[in-house]
C-alpha cells in the first residue's frame, strides 16, 4: 500500500503503468488499514474501487488479521482500465476478496453479515443515501461504517441525516485529528449560537444555520458506529 503513495504509479492488467489517480490520502488508508486491523470483521465491503487504494489498505488489513473475506463493488471499474482489480491481485491478496462488477442495489441484499463498511462512490445524495440503507440492514450493532469525502454536500447531508435519524454516532477511535477551525467557522458557530434562542427558531431556519457542519468536528473520512438496529416509530422524523 505504501509503495504506491511512493512511486504515485498503480498497474493495469497487462502491467503497463499509469499516474495513481486517489482522493484518498495516505494518512485516510492508514485510518482504514487500522479501523480493519482493529475490527478483525469476517465479512467487510466497499463501494468504490477505482485505482484500489482503500481496496489496498482494507485487504493488507485482513491479511495482517488472518481471517476475513471484503466484497469490493464497482460497476464503473471498466473506466479506470481495471487497474484496481490488477493492484489487488498484484499484491497477492485475490483470494482475500470477491470483486463485484454490479450496482450496489443489486447485490448488497445478498451479502452475508458485516462488521465494516466503506462507502466511496457517487456522491450523489440520493444514491449514498439508498447505499446506506442497504448496508445498514446488513452491519452488525457495534460495526463501523466509513464514509469519504465529506467535503461535500451531498455527504455532509447524509450524515446529517443518518446522525438526526438513525441509532448511529461519530466514532473518534480510528480518525484522523479534526480539522482546525478557521475564524469563519468560529463565528459561524457563535452566529448559529444566538440564532437558536430566537423563538421559533426551529421552524424558521434550517439545520446547516443552527448547526454549522464545523460543529461535528468531522474530518474528509468520517466512520460511523451502528449503536442499535432500526426500531423507529413510523411516523418518525427529525429534520437534518
């Protein structure tokens, strides 16, 4: 896994070489490497392979444990010449993993049981939202799911709903230290601060001005842990 944050070169299936294209930083692999390493699951699963990075970092993980199998889906492989699936196998671990050239809808409802999960794919709202729902009907209570680039909306607002709806809190163990906050992020806290006493302030702002998305203190990778299945009345809803 390190080696490829050093050359920055992954490797396609006939061996010809390419520019590693990631978002995710080598300090993001070594958080997944030890999230996994810690968890020992049995059974794991990402969305989103690309150039294999995390794929690298989740196996090297199960290798260390001796014991674990992680489903890797990607249905976009193909764009990336599959060289993540030529990086998985150059590193030996093939017989560690099952990749799964499908959409995650139809193949999540057939995994078994999982203990960590990795979301980093679309980025579209809609779409991690309905990922999420899927790999919460599969993650044990006590199991981590790890969702990537929270820089962006349509991620800020899932967690905010997963966090406002579902039995799931931010775990600290396996992150990387919280982003410093800038002095815009500060008053933005002391402004959502005063907002909040205003009468019918609930009603009359939303949740990104009473609750500025600094205020999770959540850096580019956020893991997440189940505390209980889901057992809402339904008519339940908070706003996110």
């Amino acid at each position: 896994m390190l080696e490829v944050f050093k050359t920055g070169r992954v490797f396609g299936p006939d061996g010809t070489a390419q520019q590693l294209e990631s978002s995710v930083s080598q300090a993001e692999a070594l958080a997944l490497y030890t999230a996994v390493k810690k968890l020992r699951p049995e059974y794991s699963v990402e969305i989103g392979l690309a150039h294999g990075v995390s794929s690298l970092a989740i196996l090297s993980a199960i290798a260390a444990n001796g014991t674990g199998h992680h489903y890797v889906i990607d249905p976009f492989q193909a764009n990336y010449g599959y060289c993540g699936v030529a990086m998985i196998q150059r590193a030996g671990f093939q017989e560690l993993h099952s990749f799964l050239e499908r959409f995650p809808e139809e193949v999540l409802p057939y995994l078994p049981g999982l203990k960590f999960a990795f979301i980093d794919s679309s980025h579209l709202f809609d779409l991690t939202l309905v990922e999420f729902v899927l790999i919460d009907k599969k993650l044990d209570v006590g199991g981590i799911l790890a969702l990537h680039d929270t820089w962006m909306p349509s991620i800020q607002a899932v967690l905010r709903f997963i966090l406002a709806n579902r039995a799931y809190e931010i775990s600290r163990e396996f992150s990387i230290e919280a982003p410093r906050l800038s002095i815009r992020h500060r008053w933005k806290q002391v402004a959502a601060r005063c907002l909040s006493k205003l009468p019918g302030a609930e009603q009359l702002l939303s949740s990104n001005v009473l609750r500025p998305w600094s205020t999770f203190l959540a850096g580019n990778l956020v893991f997440l842990r189940k505390r209980s299945n889901d057992r809402r009345d339904w008519r339940y809803h908070q706003r996110f």
